[in-house]
C-alpha cells in the first residue's frame, strides 16, 4: 500500500488490511475508514498528524485526545487500522483492550506505569480541581492498591495492570461505530 494513497482502494488492499487488523473489521469497514483517512490527512501526506486527528469532534473532547493522539501520531492507513481495532467492540478481546490503555497511561512509553505516568494522567484528568498535594495522594493511593505487596510501590507493570481489571471483575469498553459508506 505504500506511503501516497491513492483514490481507490484494490481488492487485494482491502483483504491485505482486514487482514493486518486481525479481521476486526469488515471489507466494507475497511473502505469507510479509508474514506474517514483521507478526509483527516489534509496533505495527503499518506499519515495523519496528530493536528489532524485532534479535528475529530468526538476525540477532540476525550480529556486523554492529546494522549491517544499521539498513539496515532504518524501512522500510515493500515497501522491506523490496526490502532483502531482495539475499538471494534466484541470483536476484539479484553487482553488487547487492556494493552491499549496500559500504552495510554504510559505516557513514556517504557514499558510500566511509573509514578510519573499517573501524576502526568491524575493531571489531566483532574486538571485544575486537585492541588499538588492531592494529586501526590491519589498517585500513592493508586499505586498502593495496585501493588499491595510492595512497601513503596513506584511502578505497575501490564500484568499487574491486567490483575487490577480482572480482580475487580471489571471489563473494559472501547467502541466505535464505523458507518459504512454507500
């Protein structure tokens, strides 16, 4: 598929994409999406800049948009498919879900949910309502529940990410619906 996108997407694209994205999404989905890529990509530029996929209203007021943004930063047509997988509802399983919030919260992308990461995420979903000190409180307050068996617990790890969902019986919900195009 290259990185200039043409007009049209051939057969053999849409199979090449549905099967890159695991099947989560029909031919048919497949093809709207292309359609939704190349009205976001203003430059036709082959990738969306995370300028443009800010520009999506209903991500645009997601308090984490700069966050999951940044995950798609950059991204050509089939790894923007690929991304938007783990939002395809039933069809994709709870251990990918959690995968895809776990890289949300690590905002450094090293590997763990450190202090650091849950300050920065506290901060941004709290904004302004909390002072420093409640932010510190709620990090530690988290990171104690998170890790019960570590005296100073300073990281979560995406197992230990994972337990927190499964034993609170817990499931995650991340779902778009991609209008099919006629």
């Amino acid at each position: 598929m290259g990185n200039n996108l043409s007009i049209y997407l051939t057969d053999y694209d849409l199979d090449e994409v549905v099967q890159h994205c695991g099947g989560k999404f029909s031919r048919s989905e497949v093809f709207s999406l292309y359609r939704r890529f190349r009205e976001l990509d203003k430059g036709h530029k082959g990738f969306i800049a995370s300028d443009e996929l800010l520009n999506v209203p209903e991500l645009s007021l997601n308090p984490l948009a700069k966050r999951i943004a940044h995950l798609f930063e950059n991204v050509n047509f089939k790894e923007f498919v690929a991304l938007l997988a783990v939002f395809s509802g039933d069809r994709c399983t709870q251990a990918e879900k959690l995968s895809f919030m776990f890289n949300v919260h690590d905002t450094d992308c090293d590997g763990v949910i450190s202090k650091d990461d849950l300050e920065h995420m506290v901060r941004t979903l709290c904004g302004c309502h909390l002072n420093e000190d409640e932010v510190a409180a709620t990090v530690k307050t988290v990171l104690a529940q998170a890790c019960p068996d570590s005296a100073d617990p300073r990281e979560i790890d995406f197992d230990t990410f994972c337990k927190l969902f499964k034993d609170t019986n817990q499931s995650v919900d991340l779902h778009v619906e991609v209008p099919l195009l006629r």
